[in-house]
C-alpha cells in the first residue's frame, strides 16, 4: 500500500503547525522536514533553492510558500513532498482535483523531447490516484522492464586474474611476480563479454536510487525484480563519466527512455537542484516552460499549410543606445515565445502565460498590464506595427472561452486572449473564437473554434 504524501499546488504554503495549517488550508509537513528546507531557504542564497520556494510569515505563523516548479521534493528523512499544477485546484471553492492535475502534469510533460515516451494508456490513467512520485517510478521501471525483456547489452572488458587454465594471453610481469612458486597457475590478461557498461550501471543506480523512497507495493514487487535481473551489473561510483561515456547505437534505441528518467532522477536534468548536504534529490519541472513547450507542439502541428511555427525568437532588441560617436548598442533582447512565419515573415506573435485568469473580474479580467506592455513591444519590433498577437492562458474553470472581442492597440495591431485546452485524450487545442480572423487564416478549423457567442 502506498503513503499518500504531503501534497501542495503551485504557490500553495507549507506549514509545521499542524493546528494553525489545517485551520488555514496550508499543507502540513513534519517538524523536523519543515527546518530542513526552512534553513536551506535562509542560508543558501546562491543555490538557486530560492527559486523553489520562499519563507514567509502569515498571522504570526511560520509558512514556506512553494513557486513554480511542479514535481516531486525528495526529503532526508526520506519523505517526499508533492508539488501540482495550479490549474487544478479552484481557489474560488477550495476544490483541489489532484487526479485531473496530475494527469494535465504528465500529458504536458510529454513535450520535453526527454519525455515524449511517458505512456498514458487506459490503465495508466487509473494509476493517476496514485501519488505523482509513483506515477513516476512506474513510467521508470516500465521502461527498465522493457529493457530487461529484450536483454541487457553487453560489452567486452579487459580484466586480470590469477587461473587455473590459461585463457586470453599470459602476463608474463604479473606471472613473474605471483606464480614463481605457483607453477599451475596462469596469470592472465583477457576480455569477458559482461553486462558491467556504462548505460546498466546508471541504470541500476537510478533504481536503487528510488527504492528507498518507493511505497506502492506494485512498483515494490517489480523493482525488486528489476535490481535481480541487474545482479552483475555494479553500481556506478562516477555517475558524471558513465553517463559522458553512454554511447546509444543504433541497436540500444529502446535505452533511451530509461536512460532519460535516469538522468532525471540522478540529477542529471533537473532544472533545478536540490542536492545539499543530505544528498536530497528532486524531480522538479519549471511549469512556465513545460506549457510554453506543449503549446508550441500542439500547435506546429495544427497549422494551416504554408505556415511554420518559431520558438523563442531573438532577433529584435528593444532599444538601441547611440553613443556620441558613430557606434551604438541593441540593448534588452525581445523573445516572444512563439511566432508564426509565412514564407520567413512574422505574421502572428504568441506569448504563453502559466496564469489563472477570470474574465468575469470587474479588475481588467484579472489580466496583467505588464503583459499587454511586452506584447505591445513585441508588436512594434517583430510585426512593425502591423499584425496579430495572442496572449494565451490554460484553460480553468473560470476560463473555458476566449475572452469576447479583442484589445487593439492601434488600427493596424490586436490582441487576443484565448484559453489552451489540456485534453488527456489527444485533442488539446487553442479555443478560438469561430468569427475571429486567427481561426480562419491560421490554424486548422473548426478544431480550434470555440462556439459563437450566445
């Protein structure tokens, strides 16, 4: 049977007073796991941990609020914390679906070229009530599994021995020094094909990695018979040079997903680290860019013929400072994060926001005056004051349907703002307005169209 652990949503607050955090809603964690990361947050200022999560005081109680990273925060006490996306929990009635978060977590994970190979099949949903660490083990091991069906690769490796038959050529200088007594001995410099390789040897460390924090009593059962099957394989003491030294042929494609998770869960990927003293790992995932990723490949792939998709576009700079002589300097490099081309010309600018927005609010639909500025820029720069930008936000509850009209900032230049559906079934899409100009000119229709408004 698996633990539930600790569970906490995007900016969400961790607490150790388990009266004054249930009374407010915070998530309560273990005293002595809460000083671990409350000391790290106070004392390391350059190890980037304050991009994780920030202390803070409410009503007298001591509170670590989480940032925005989702995943998984290993602990030394060997309890681990859960970290899901905003999306799914309703700050308006407290409803927290953690099922429907996980599942909009991994489905948009699998645009990391990394990830692409998370399976997300019928029985693999029921696995989403499980805690997201488990979610992941499985998805490791599965790809260990497949691995191991298809036989561990091996290679051909030097070693010395001292034997009784000769085999592989003599060494006469050991032979000299341990055998001038010993005459029925060979000692022997030879190759032996083994399973002892680089790419097995992290792979059998990632596993023992995990087994101290595996609870789910499936993944339990198969991870022990996984690390059975990697019996001869050694642990890895330089995790650094095995992984510098993988080589993957064309005969060892099925190792690249398990190879992947294992990069992951040594440390070798994560965006951020979380290695202290403790050695604590994490499998943490920036959401701002894993949206912005899952956007621009659902999209590339929806265009209308004749148009391609851009990422991260830096050619345009903001300003440009003159100095009194001839030289000047671009200054502030403008990169929105999605732009659409015809025939090598901007027509369209993008920016996705990992924001939840409510176009019922009286206040500006709760949208970010900031956020217009940088699309106004990015509208002079990359469009010259002449084409479409689009703001696009995941779709809530709150937000199931593009904002109704436009925003123009000139004539010539407008504004969308429009929902992005997570559809676990394979459908996930813009929601465009159906008499819109961007449902018609860009993208494939009427996948992409919401109904007209009533």
């Amino acid at each position: 049977m698996s633990v539930t652990p600790p569970i906490v949503f995007e900016f969400g607050y961790l607490c150790s007073d388990r009266d004054d955090g249930e009374a407010q809603g915070y998530t309560v964690i273990p005293d002595a796991d809460f000083s671990y990361l409350e000391k790290r947050c106070l004392t390391e200022d350059n190890s980037g941990f304050n991009q994780l999560m920030q202390p803070r005081i409410k009503r007298g109680c001591r509170l670590l609020q989480v940032q925005n990273f989702v995943g998984v925060i290993f602990l030394p006490s060997g309890n681990h914390i859960e970290v899901l996306p905003k999306t799914g929990f309703a700050p308006e009635t407290g409803e927290a679906t953690y099922p429907e978060a996980r599942s909009t977590l991994l489905i948009m994970l699998q645009a990391l070229g990394e990830f692409r190979h998370i399976q997300l099949d019928n029985a693999g949903l029921k696995s989403l009530k499980m805690p997201l660490l488990e979610v992941f083990i499985s998805q490791f091991l599965a790809c260990v599994n497949h691995i191991v069906k298809r036989g561990l690769k091996r290679d051909y490796l030097g070693q010395e021995d001292n034997l009784l038959v000769k085999k592989g050529k003599l060494n006469m200088a050991g032979q000299l020094r341990h055998n001038s007594v010993a005459k029925h001995r060979f000692y022997c410099e030879f190759d032996e094909y083994v399973e002892n390789r680089p790419v097995n040897r992290l792979l059998k460390t990632a596993m023992i990695t995990v087994y101290g924090y595996c609870r789910n009593h499936s993944n339990q059962k198969l991870l022990r018979e996984l690390l059975f099957a990697f019996d001869a394989v050694p642990k890895s003491h330089n995790i650094k040079q095995d992984f510098d030294s993988v080589n993957i042929d064309r005969g060892m494609q099925h190792y690249k997903p398990a190879l992947a998770w294992a990069k992951l869960i040594l440390g070798g990927s994560s965006p951020i680290s979380m290695k202290g003293d403790a050695d604590a790992p994490s499998l943490l995932f920036p959401m701002e860019s894993v949206f912005e990723a899952f956007v621009a490949k659902t999209l590339r792939n929806q265009l209308q013929n004749g148009f391609s998709l851009q990422t991260q576009a830096c050619a345009e700079k903001l300003v440009t400072h003159h100095f009194e002589s001839d030289k000047h300097r671009d200054l502030f490099t403008l990169k929105p994060d999605l732009m659409i081309e015809k025939d090598g010309t901007p027509t369209c600018v993008l920016d996705t926001k990992w924001k939840r927005i409510n176009p019922e609010s009286t206040d500006k639909f709760d949208l970010s005056q900031a956020d217009f500025y940088q699309m106004f820029a990015y509208g002079q720069k990359y469009l010259k004051g002449k084409g479409k930008l689009v703001l696009i936000y995941p779709k809530t509850d709150k937000f199931t349907s593009p904002i109704q009209g436009h925003f123009e900032f000139t004539k010539d230049l407008k504004l969308w703002v429009v929902p992005f559906s997570v559809d676990r079934n394979g459908s996930s899409k813009l929601v465009l307005p159906e008499v819109s100009c961007l449902s018609q000119e860009f993208f494939c229709t009427p996948a992409f169209a919401s109904p007209p408004a009533a």
